[in-house]
C-alpha cells in the first residue's frame, strides 16, 4: 500500500505518515499539499516522501489532495530540507513560508510586454559572475554602486534569465524601481511585506509563469519561484534587516547563497562595509571579495567631540557653530537621535526611584503630549503630579529625546526652518511621502531624526549630520554593538554629500571605532582579533535558547532544566541567565548560548537533550535562533 510523509504547519520537530486511497494515488506527487486528519482537525501539509509499505493498517488516510497551489519543486523541497535542519525550524513552518500567501486567488490573465534595452557603464571588464559563485563587491561609491548593479541585470536579462534584487526595506523598494524603469525600461515585479495577500499572490503567480524577469523586494523575495533564475543580488548585505525574526529564524544572504548553489545561479553581495561574517568568508576563500576605489577621493569630513570637556548639552560649541554656519551658508543640516520622545524617563529626586513599564520593567519614555510611553509594547499613561512611590514632587526628566532637542534648537536658531522625523511624526507612507516633498523643494533646512532620516534620499542633500550621542548604539549590551555602530557611520558618510561634516559626539573618544572609521581595514583586523579571542562569531557558531514566560519562576525552572541537561554534553554554552532586557510585554525572559565552531554538533545536542522539553514547558515558550544577531 502507497503512504506519503507530510509535514505539517506546525511547530513540531517531526513529519506525519499517512495512508494514500487508492482513488487519490495518481494524484501524489512529492511537493503537493494534501488534507489530512490531524488529532481532531484537518490540516493542510506538504508531501515531502512517498513509499510503499505492507504494515501501514494503523495509518490515517490522505483526506484530499489540494490542487490550488502549484506543488514545491525539489529544488524548493531541499532548500526546504536545510533551512530546516540548519536553522532547527520544523520542516513544515519553513515550506508554507515559502508561499506568498495562505490561500489562492482568481488572477485574471495578464501578458506583460517585455521592452528591455541595454545600460551600458563603466564595468564592461567585470565578467558575469560564473553559476554558484559569490562575489562580494565592496564599493562606496553609491553612483558606482547603482552602475554596477544595472550592468550585471542587463546581462543576466539579455541572457534570457530571471534576477532577483533583495533589499532591506521597504523603503529601497522606489528608488531602485525609478532608476531601473528609466535606465533599463524593463518591467519589474514588487514583493514586501505590506503587499495585501492578494496583491502578494498576483505577483508571485507572474514570477512563476515567467511573465516578469527581474523581481525587487524584500527578506521573502528570495523564495520567489524562478523559472530561468541567473542571478540574486543583495543590496547592503550587513544590514541586520536580513535576519528574520519569527520562525523561521534564516538569514537571507545564508538562504540566498545555498538556493544559487541548488539551482547553479550566482549571488552578488554589495557593501561599503561588508558585515565581519562575509570578510571571514572571504579569508576562506568562499566568497570573492572586489573592492572598486572611489573615483573621487574627497569624503565628507569627521569630527569628534569629547562631552567630557564640554559646558553645554546636548549640543557641543562645534556642532551649535557648524550648524549656524551651515543655515547662513543655506545648507541642510541633520541632528541624528535614536531616541524619540522628550526624555528618556522620569526620575523621583526624592526616593529615587523610576516610573517603569508595568509590562516591560523599562523606565518609560516622557512624551511632551504629557503622556509616558514603553516603547516596546506602547503601554501609556498619564504624568503624575506626584511620585508613585512616596508621593514626592520632585520628578525629573532624565536624558534627551527627539522632542526635547527640537524645543531647544528652536529656541538657539529662531530663523531655521525645523521639522522633525520619527515615528510620532512621520506614521504612514503618505505622511513620509509629504516631509519628503517639502524637504526636496527647500521647505526646511534642520532635520532632527531618528533612524527614519538615514536614508539615500536625504542625506545625499545634507551638508551637515550631527550625531547627538554616539554612546547610545555603542553602548548597548550586545558584542555586535560596535561593527554595526562602525557599519551606521560609514552609511551616513557613504550617502552625504562630498563637501558635508559629521560631527560625532561621544563620552568615549578614544574607542577604536572612532579611531579606525577611515582606516577600515586597521577596524576589521582588530574586532575580528577580539572575535576571535572571546570565541565569538564569525569564528564560532552561536546558537542561542530564548525563554518566554508570564511567571517568572516558572522560566527559571525550565532554563535550569535545560542548564543540567546540556552539562552532561561537551558542549560549551553561556548562561542560563535573565536576558539583557530580563522582561518584554509581560513577559520574562532568560537564554543560553551554545557556542561551537561546527554548527552540527549543537543540532545534535539540541535534538537529543532540549526538543524533548518543547511538550513539557507548559507557560514557557521555547526559541531557538541559529546566528543570532541581537542577543538583547
């Protein structure tokens, strides 16, 4: 008798055999989604093996099998197979990921006029990339970049093949649409994550029947169902955006990387500062590094201002003279924050104690709508006359937010034209879409922003960012914290105008990030010696365990069941330990990091020791994330 295996969209660690009617057999294909019985429910699942087998009575039968989507390619079904085993994701929550949407549509038939007509650039020496292969451009250049990068679509679509473009956000998404249509005049497919379900499946139903050669989109995109695929490209590969944070946890560039390897397709990687994890790839020889020299040598200038010694904050004397400066010059200016808000939260002088997040234990944020704010889980309530604690009067607001820098540049230039880009101001695409318009036709000449203003579009027409306190990215509790700090700088200085200044103020001027942001490679060859030393990433894998709980005894328990559990493995492993944030929207949270050089030796151990404990954690939810790139 026929059985199939099927994995199911479940978060279990194992795949389900089932018995195959005879009616249904000419219809099981490996990759098909079936209907089976699943405890008391129907479920869909992917057939991912087939077999004939004597002792099969006490199998449940295949119920339906499910004709709506296209059945899984066996290229998908091994990408499927090792996303699942490397990342330790069930084989099922990887598969249905795959799909553009959790159910079908009527599309009406629609063929597109295909007009595609050469770019020719600077780089007609560099040979397509051969079938497989990863080459890793470093370029800061963002014109050259963008040269570059037409240059390699046009030959691959002159080919006949299909390109996938993979960026970090969303936001990319335009700009690189308005200078591929009006450069190559090719039709471009769009996929993201703000797309409705039926606008998702449109497009992926396009890509699948060819009807679109070249695709940009986001992290998903790269699932996209190619016919004739020939080449992937990754803008800004050291970007954490690429890091998918619910299950399954991959990491595109990795998934990116073995899909051309399956399929015989290459994968260009661009970078002005390449992520430490694809310069060790490159120093084993898996990747090929190209570095392209600027062809102007001019760069905007640096400059960095010891707060210890200064009078005022949050404002230096060189930073209030620079800006004064450029308003009379009529540049644009930029003060960056990453922290909106007017103060960071507030303190009772009296008992000293913090008005916290009843969710999150974070000291919440002070808003100037008279209002306090948890910007994790967005619990709000009103200011209190009085301290909570002991009913004094004397609370402060500690440290500065976005709010607060813009009241008191007011007040220092009266004559600048301010307006101010976070997520209080700037909440929708059309509200962005306005603060840019007015930007670009001279409405305003001081922006004060967060993480929502370092974009191309900006800083390209800024002649001054101020870096209010360079500390904040610095100091967070995360080994990471200074390459991506190093990797921000260099992102503003690659995107701002030639003639600009940054200045960056900091407690802490003598760190070498600040001493090596224009001597790269003294940088790299001094975090990776650290790396190395401390047995941390690239050189060693980390694989850590995360635990989610409302009662907090209950987390410790499970956490130190699984502390026993891998100490009789020789396995070395940090914690368990509250996380740097110990408690998250009710939630507390303890981890543990398992760190090995071969990442099939913490799978085995996680199989043999933790899985078990996944049906026996009731209240505590149990995360595994492989590669990890935040830890806090």
């Amino acid at each position: 008798m026929k059985y199939v295996k099927v994995a199911l969209n479940l978060p279990l660690y194992q795949s389900f055999h089932y018995r195959v009617p005879g009616e249904l057999a000419p219809k099981i294909e490996k990759g098909k989604q079936v209907l089976v019985p699943f405890r008391n429910r129907n479920l869909r699942g992917f057939i991912v093996e087939e077999g004939e087998g004597k002792r099969l009575k006490r199998l449940k039968f295949v119920r339906r099998v499910i004709e709506d989507f296209p059945p899984l390619s066996s290229n998908f079904l091994h990408l499927g197979k090792w996303i699942s085993e490397y990342y330790f994701c069930p084989l099922g929550e990887v598969l249905y990921s795959f799909l553009p949407a959790s159910t079908t549509f009527k599309i009406n038939a629609e063929d597109s006029p295909k007009n595609s007509s050469p770019f020719f650039s600077n780089f007609k020496n560099i040979e397509n990339p051969s079938s497989g292969s990863v080459l890793l451009f470093q370029i800061e250049e963002e014109e050259e970049k963008i040269a570059l990068c037409l240059e390699l679509i046009s030959k691959t679509l002159k080919e006949n093949k299909q390109v996938i473009l993979i960026v970090p956000e969303i936001s990319y998404i335009n700009s690189f649409k308005e200078i591929i249509l009006r450069r190559l005049k090719e039709e471009i497919g769009i996929f993201h994550s703000r797309l409705s379900p039926r606008e998702r499946y449109k497009e992926w139903e396009r890509i699948r029947k060819g009807k679109i050669n070249l695709i940009i989109g986001t992290r998903s995109v790269v699932f996209s169902p190619l016919i004739s695929p020939g080449l992937l490209i990754i803008e800004e590969e050291e970007n954490l955006s690429y890091k998918q944070i619910e299950a399954p946890r991959y990491h595109t560039r990795e998934v990116a990387i073995k899909r051309g390897k399956i399929e015989g397709f290459s994968v260009v990687l661009f970078s002005a500062t390449p992520s430490l994890e694809s310069r060790y790839q490159v120093e084993k020889g898996k990747y090929k590094l190209i570095k392209i020299q600027r062809k102007e040598k001019r760069v905007p200038r640096i400059k960095i201002v010891d707060m210890r010694k200064e009078k005022s904050y949050p404002l230096s004397a060189s930073l209030k003279s620079a800006i004064a400066w450029n308003l009379k010059e009529r540049g644009l200016i930029l003060l960056f924050l990453n922290r909106r808000g007017f103060a960071s939260f507030l303190l009772c002088r009296e008992c000293g104690k913090v008005i916290r997040c009843p969710n999150c234990n974070i000291g919440l944020s002070f808003h100037l709508r008279n209002n306090l704010i948890c910007h994790y889980c967005n619990y709000q309530e009103s200011v209190p006359l009085m301290c909570p604690f002991c009913g004094g009067s004397r609370l402060s607001q500690i440290g500065a937010g976005t709010e607060q820098i813009e009241m008191k540049v007011k007040k220092m230039f009266p004559q600048a034209c301010i307006r101010r880009v976070d997520i209080d101001i700037i909440n929708s695409s059309s509200s962005y879409r306005e603060f840019l318009r007015d930007f670009t036709q001279g409405k305003i000449n001081l922006l004060i922003g967060t993480q929502l203003a370092i974009k191309r579009e900006i800083l390209q027409k800024i002649t001054l960012v101020g870096i209010i306190s360079a500390d904040i990215s610095l100091n967070l509790p995360d080994f990471r914290a200074t390459e991506q700090s190093f990797h921000f700088f260099n992102k503003i200085r690659n995107f701002m105008r030639r003639e600009g200044e940054i200045i960056i103020q900091t407690y802490n001027p003598d760190h070498y990030v600040f001493a090596n942001l224009e001597k790269e490679e003294e940088f790299y060859e001094k975090e990776m010696r650290i790396r190395k030393e401390l047995e941390y990433p690239p050189y060693f894998h980390w694989v850590r365990i995360l635990l989610e709980g409302r009662i907090k005894e209950r987390v410790k328990e499970i956490a130190e069941k699984i502390d026993k559990r891998l100490k009789k493995e020789k396995v070395n492993f940090l914690g368990p330990s509250p996380c740097p944030f110990p408690r998250i929207k009710g939630k507390y949270r303890y981890h543990l990091i398992l760190k090995s050089k071969e990442i099939s030796e913490i799978r085995s151990i996680l199989e043999k020791r933790v899985i078990s404990l996944f049906n026996k954690s009731k209240g505590v939810r149990i995360v595994i994330d492989v590669d990890p790139l935040q830890t806090i």
